[in-house]
C-alpha cells in the first residue's frame, strides 16, 4: 500500500482558535479512514486540510504528494474529491447540465455521466432542475460527480448524515465500489460505520486531535 497523506503535529489557527492542534495520521491507500468524535472535536477542520482548504499553520502535512506548508494546495484540490455540507451546484441549471458543465470545466469525459447517475439512481432526475431535488438527491448528485471525476482521494463530511437503512445501505455499498477501484476514502461520522465489509479504519477525534485508535 502507498501513503497517500501524512500529518505531523498538524495544527490549524484560525485568528487566535486553534481548529487542529497537533494530528499525527497516515493514510494509505486503498481503504477507508473513519473521523469519530463529538462537536467541536476537528473532524471536519482535518478533512478540510486534508482536502487543502484550508492552511497548514505549523507542523508537516504531505496529501498526495503536495506540500501543505510550502507547495500549491490549487493543485492538491483539483486530485480531490470533497463532499461538504455546501452544494456546490447551479440551482437554475437541470442535474445533466451541470454535470456536464463540470466535466468539460475539468476535461473529464462526457460519456460517464449517465453510469455516475445510473449507479447513484438519479437517471430519471437527469432533467430535473437542481433545486428541485430533495437534499438527499442532491447528495447523490454530488456523489455522481465524484464518479465522475475519479478522484485520488475522496473526503467526505458527515456523508450518513440524516439517511434512513435504505439511504445507508446505498452509501455503503457505493464506498465499497470505490475502495474496490484503489481509491482511498477518509469520511467524518458521529459513530463508527455499521458495515463490516468496509473494514473502515475508525479514529477518534477530540480537542482538535486524535485520541486513539491507530495512526
């Protein structure tokens, strides 16, 4: 397995508040790496460094390959793949449309869109107006976007959040496809995943840190 990130004594400050304060974490590839922990505790400010949205203030951080103290974090978004809370999608323009306007925006191949759909069951959505979709269809459009992109890595906030069994069931089975490709995943989750077939990695975050569980 190769090591896609490396963190060490991360830490993050935002004005005076230290959001990271200290995150010593492998990740290597492929798999799939757990965030746990309350509130407050990191988990998203570590996906968001991660991802390089935000800055490295002390210590060493590598994620595939970029530098986050010194190199370009421009060139470590565009390898990968981030699922936030935000919807990063024109509400006015129908869900072909704006996979389609982000495919050609990064060069990636028009003819995947309909699988990524198809795997996401959004195939009879294609048409529909973006902000017509319930919050749900709207995640599994940003998880067809994923698709689409093939990303390096994919980082995902609280992606379980408010799914029912079915809605689980899917994500689970979707995450599987992908650690099956050779990608790695690192996700947030108020509890640890149910679905033994992952053999996700669970980390538990504290304090801007983390607690235990292994490195």
């Amino acid at each position: 397995m190769n090591d896609v990130a490396t963190l060490h004594d991360a830490v993050v400050v935002v004005g005076s508040f230290p959001l990271l304060s200290g995150v010593n974490l492998t990740i290597s590839t492929p798999g799939v790496t757990v965030l746990t922990g309350g509130n407050g505790a990191g988990k998203t400010s570590l996906l968001r460094l991660l991802a390089g949205l935000v800055p490295l203030s002390s210590g060493s951080a590598q994620v595939l390959g970029v530098d986050l103290l010194s190199g370009d974090r421009r060139l470590l978004r565009r390898r990968v793949g981030w699922l936030g809370h935000e919807g990063s999608f024109y509400d006015e323009l129908t869900v072909m449309d704006n996979l389609q306007f982000a495919a050609r925006a990064l060069g990636r191949p028009l003819d995947e869109i309909a699988p990524a759909l198809e795997r996401v069951a959004l195939s009879s959505r294609s048409h529909t107006v973006t902000k017509s979709l319930s919050a749900g269809q709207r995640r599994r459009l940003a998880l067809a976007w994923l698709l689409v992109r093939r990303p390096s890595l994919w980082i995902l906030d609280e992606p379980y959040a408010s799914l029912d069994d079915e809605g689980r069931t899917f994500l689970d089975a979707l995450l599987g496809d992908v650690v099956a490709t050779g990608t790695s995943i690192v996700l947030s989750a108020h509890d640890p995943l149910r679905e033994p077939a992952l053999r996700p990695r669970t980390l538990h975050m504290a304090g801007g840190r983390i607690v235990d569980g292994p490195h």
